[in-house]
C-alpha cells in the first residue's frame, strides 16, 4: 500500500459546519451537505443546542450523515471553584451530546490561562486534572476525547496544548478511550509532526482536519485558507496518518470571515467537494 491513498470520489469527505456557519444553521447544513453528497458532518455545540439535540440527531440520522465529532469540549483551566464546576457540568453536556449523535469524537480545544494569570504549568496541570476527571465518564457513555493541540498563537486564550507531543504526553498518562485530532492548521509547521503521528498510531488518531495556511494570514482565527490556496502539502500529511493507521474521514473546517463565508454556501461546499480530489 502507498500513501497517501487515492482519494476519487466524496465517501470520506466530512464537513465542519462552521465552514459555513455564516450561511447555514445547523438544520440547513444538514441538508444541503446531504444534498450535495458528502458524508460526514461535524457539529458546533451551539449550533447544536439552537436546533436541539434530539431534532439534530433525528435530522442527521435521517440524512444519512456520519458524525465525525462534536466541536468543542474542552476550556478546562477555571479561576475558581464555581468556573471549575460549572465547566465539569459543561463538559458533561457536551459527553452527552457526542453520545447521542454517536460522533467519532468529541474535540477538546482545552482552554488557556484563566484570566489575570500567567501559570502556565499551572493550566497544564489543571487540563490534565480535568481530562483525568471527565474520562472515566466519557468512557462510560462510549464517547473517545480528542486533544486537539492548537497552533501555539492560541496558548493564552484558547489552548495551552500545542503540539502533538504534549497532546500524545497527556494521552499515555490517561490511558484509554482518549487521542488527538490532527488539524493541519494547527500542526503542519511541527518538525516532529511525522514521528508525533507514527507514535500517535491508529488508536489514537481519531480526526484529520484539513484546510490551508494562507500567506499572509491577516487574521489569526478568521482567515483559515481553502485547500490548495496555501502553502501545506495536505496529501503528504494525509500519507503519513494514513500509514499511522488512520482510516476515517477528512473534515474540512475552514474559519473564513474574509472570503468563504462571504460565499454563497452551495459554492463552498462544491469547493471543499473539488479539493478535496485535488488538494488533499
Ligand atoms: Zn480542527
């Protein structure tokens, strides 16, 4: 077997909604994915609690989508006793909702400094007494966490874990029914990225998500490229999970306030459908 695999029709392609979260709310994301005949879809948890669970796990089974994972659990890091309830109860919920739309995943973005603070071992260490806290319970409800390290220009306010090294670290320790989500956005630029990826392995390579590195980038979070419009080789990536084992989807999750979300979402999605055969 060479990888990567040939990619010649749509059966593997996932979308994130919030790729077209400007356009769509979560019901006509549903559909017109469906329509369009791509297979996977991945909910924002917002999304989800503004249609409802259940009329989302109805609409999604209905059309024949496969959840690739629920974004986001995760913001871990509390400033006191009532934060660090009140994200438990949060993380809980969203347990809940990967469960009952049987996703691949629920993705941990797993939060930054809390605010006024500048410990940062001190989050490590609380992401990890978290994940340690809430696992047992994921385990319980058949629902796999996944550490999604984050690009280290989001450390203070969105994700203190940041590479798959320290992603994979907090993986051995917890054991099972935990691994990553490999986001090219986030990772491509990691020396290590391949040796990460080979360690990680099948069991705990649990998502892909691709899109692109504009240059320049001219928003740090709003700005994430289409495939093939920036400057990561996505196929070599994509060969290296595959050779790791990874056999599941390719989520496209593209932030765009620039470009595609200015978009009509039928031509967003017939891209992302295109690219995803020549760019990924
Ligand atoms: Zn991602």
């Amino acid at each position: 077997m060479t990888f990567p695999r040939p990619i010649t029709d749509h059966s593997r392609l996932s979308i994130n909604t919030a790729t077209t979260r400007a356009q769509w709310k979560l019901a006509e994301a549903i559909d017109g994915y469906a329509r369009a005949g791509v297979k996977g879809i991945s909910p924002w948890r917002d999304q989800i609690a503004e249609m409802g669970l259940a009329n989302a796990a109805k609409a999604i089974r209905d059309a024949d989508l496969h959840v690739t994972g629920v974004c986001r659990g995760g913001m871990f890091p509390w400033a006191d006793a009532a934060g660090r309830a009140a994200m438990l109860e949060d993380n809980r919920r969203a347990i809940e909702e990967a469960a009952t739309l049987e996703a691949d995943c629920l993705v941990l973005v797993v939060g930054g400094l809390p605010a006024g603070s500048k410990d940062l071992a001190g989050a490590h260490a609380m992401v990890e007494e978290a994940i340690h806290t809430l696992l047992p319970e994921a385990r319980t409800a058949g629902v796999s966490l996944a550490i999604e390290p984050l690009h280290p220009m989001y450390a203070a306010d969105r994700a203190c874990v940041n590479t798959m090294r320290h992603a994979l670290d907090i993986c051995e320790k917890m054991g099972d029914g935990i691994g990553v989500a490999v986001d090219v956005y986030h990772v491509w630029w990691d020396a290590e990225l391949k040796n990460q990826i080979d360690r990680a392995g099948k069991d705990r390579l649990l998502a892909f998500h691709v899109c692109d590195w504009l240059v320049p980038t001219r928003d740090l979070l709003m700005d994430r490229g289409m495939m093939g419009d920036g400057v990561i080789d996505i196929p070599l990536i994509r060969g290296w999970v595959e050779a790791a084992g990874y056999d599941g989807f390719h989520e496209v999750e593209i932030f765009s306030e620039l470009d595609w979300w200015k978009r009509p979402a039928e031509e967003v999605v017939e891209t992302c459908k295109e690219r995803s055969l020549s760019a990924v």
